[in-house]
C-alpha cells in the first residue's frame, strides 16, 4: 500500500505500439501517477516519448531499473514489450520488489501466469494484466443489459473482432514460431475470451478451428472459439484477419430479446490519432447512428427493435483502478488469476484446433 501523497511514479518497459499509444497516454491520464521512465534503447522511439512526455527518462533495459537506485524511486512498472518477455521482465520486477502491469496476454501459458500470481502474492504485490477491452463503449453496455435482466437468460454470445488485412505487417506477432506467442489466438483472441468468462463465467468445454490463410503468414490469422461456460451460455467468438466483409462486433441472443452491435469502440483509433482522454470533452462518445439494437423477432438491419444509447468507453478507468489498488491495498481492476483462466481457455483452444476435438476444462476456484 502506498501513500497518498506524492504522484506514484511508474516505469514503462516498451515504447512500440503497446507502449505509445495505450499505456503512455492512459498513464498520464490518471490522476497520481506520473510516467516517469521509459525503457527503450531504439533512439527514434525515445524521440517519440520525449516529444509528448518532455520529462520523462530513459533506461536501454529494464536491468537498468533493477541494478541502480532507479527502482526504489519507482512505485509500478508497466511492462508493454513484446509477448515472450512478459514472464521473465514480470518475475524480474516482482523480486526487485516492484509492483507490475503487464500487456495481454500475461503469458503464453496459464501454469506460467500462476507461477507469477504467486510470486506476487509471496512477496505482498500488485500484478495486473492490461485487458483495455473490459471498458470498450460496446462492452461496458452489453453489461449493462445482461445485469439489468432485458435479454432474460442469455443463450448465445457471438463476438467478432475482425479486421481486413490481406497484406502481412511482418514482426513477431506474425511470427509462426512457439516462443513468439503470436498470432491472433493470443492477441485479439485475449480479448475475446476474456470479454466471455467475466459476462458468463468459466468455461468448461472449448472447440476451436485455427487457420492460417494469408500467403506467406506463419500465424494463425483467422481463428474461430466456440466456449460452453459453466451457466449453460455458449460463447462463439471470431478473430480474423481476413474478413473481407466485417460482422457485428456483438449478437447476443436471450430468452427475451437480442442485441446486436456494430463497430469498434473509438479509444484505439482515438489514440493513435494523438487525441487524449484528459484534453477531450465527451471522450469514449459515439455518434447514435453506431447505437445498438435490442428487440426480437425482427433484424436490427432492416430497422426491428430499438436503438440502445451506446455508454461511453472509458479506457482511463483501468489506470484510475491501479491508482487505487496501490494506494489502498485493494484488489487490481484485472487479476492474474483472471488472466491465467483466460490462458486455460487459449490453450485449450490451441490443443482443439491441432487435434480437432472438444476439450474439456476442470472449473478451478482461485
């Protein structure tokens, strides 16, 4: 637990895209913390930070933190690198006795997420996994719906996080290899399976079909994850690359009605424009022609049901609740045991696609 005081000063490991255009602006944009270092060795990346964040300082590596007198001028440590460096740069911070955020996923399995879980609860610490998706405008109103009742029992989830991308990027995160953990099953699939277990709870059997359609892709880049959870509800989520045309980013079919939701929350686009939630009136706010539907027997495309008023997104909530959980002790807005049952869920998917097969998931309580 930390005072109240003084700003909380953070250490943020990785200035790609992660780091730049979600974790350095949401940073700054909670009240008491204060992005202090960055830890880059790439000098353009270094000119990126100093443009926006004039006060900020710079490390080549996060050994650098640990080694000097650095690390006890910092109270968290953000670590937004690539996916294999998740695990070894979180249990480094963690022994040296620092507080720790880490990018989705949390690791490339669940057994090594629940190593680290203990490792912070051993030593008395915070350890948190960005998952920014948990306050996207479309999430944070489905929400909404499930508690209040409207869609009575909800049968059947559809969520599709898909993009047309027919040209490779390149990079680790469309690198075939194992250690990268890449791919979309653990990039946007992270977000889809995570979005699934905290509306309708833990799974306990999982289907997936992984494909890789993109010539010269190593990756899957169109992958499909059907989820029976625990309360009957049935999860069916996409993530493709190679959508040529875009579904409805929800269809969430109830007992009493459905709803249906099209596009993408506005914070990413956003951001990486260079708008910033502290400069913005009305930020997360969309047009009420993007509203949702609800209704039943009719197609919310040829005008049945009626419009549900979109909330607005709130990505700065997730650093506000770290704030919090530093300086009160309480619990983290995501859990590494949260994140580790989402990685059961990856992997059971992953082992389905190989093997194509149903698997079947134990319901742990931790």
């Amino acid at each position: 637990m930390t005072g109240t005081g003084t700003p909380l000063r953070v250490g943020l490991v990785g200035y790609g895209l992660a780091g730049s255009v979600f974790h350095a602006p949401l940073i700054t944009a909670a009240e008491g913390l204060v992005l202090d270092t960055v830890v880059t060795s790439s000098p353009e990346r270094r000119a990126q930070a100093r443009a926006e964040f004039p006060d900020v300082r710079f490390t080549a590596s996060p050994e650098e933190l640990w080694a000097g007198a650095r690390a006890g001028e910092l109270d968290l440590i953000v670590i937004a690198s690539p996916n294999k460096t998740h695990v070894p740069i979180a249990a480094s911070a963690l022994r040296a006795g620092l507080p720790v955020v880490v990018d989705k996923p949390l690791a490339g399995s669940a057994a090594e997420a629940r190593e680290l879980a203990a490792l912070a609860e051993e030593r008395g610490l915070l350890l948190s996994v960005f998952q920014n998706r948990r306050w996207d405008n479309d999430f944070l109103t489905l929400s909404r719906l499930v508690k209040s009742g409207e869609l009575g029992d909800v049968q059947r989830f559809e969520s599709r996080f898909e993009r047309w991308r027919p040209q490779l990027k390149g990079g680790w995160r469309e690198s075939g290899a194992a250690e990268e953990i890449g791919g979309l099953l653990y990039d946007l699939g992270s977000h889809v399976v995570d979005q699934a277990l905290v509306l309708f709870g833990p799974a306990v059997r999982v289907y997936a079909e992984r494909d890789v359609r993109r010539p010269g892709a190593q990756a899957d880049d169109d992958t499909f994850i059907a989820i029976t959870h625990a309360n009957g509800v049935r999860s069916h989520l996409y993530v493709s690359a190679t959508t040529a045309q875009l579904g409805p980013r929800f269809r969430v079919l109830g007992s009493a009605a459905g709803y249906v939701k099209h596009g993408l929350d506005p914070q990413e686009a956003a951001l990486r424009s260079g708008r910033r939630p502290r400069a913005e009136r009305g930020w997360g706010v969309e047009g009420e022609s993007l509203w949702g539907r609800i209704g039943a027997g009719e197609s919310a495309l040829t005008g049945g049901g009626n419009p549900v008023e979109t909330e607005p997104g709130d990505y700065p909530a997730y650093y506000a609740g770290i704030a919090t959980a530093l300086r009160e002790g309480t619990a983290p807005p995501v859990t590494a045991h949260e994140a580790a049952a989402a990685l059961d869920v990856l992997e059971a998917a992953k082992l389905s696609a190989a093997e194509g097969r149903t698997i079947t998931l134990e319901v742990t309580h931790s």
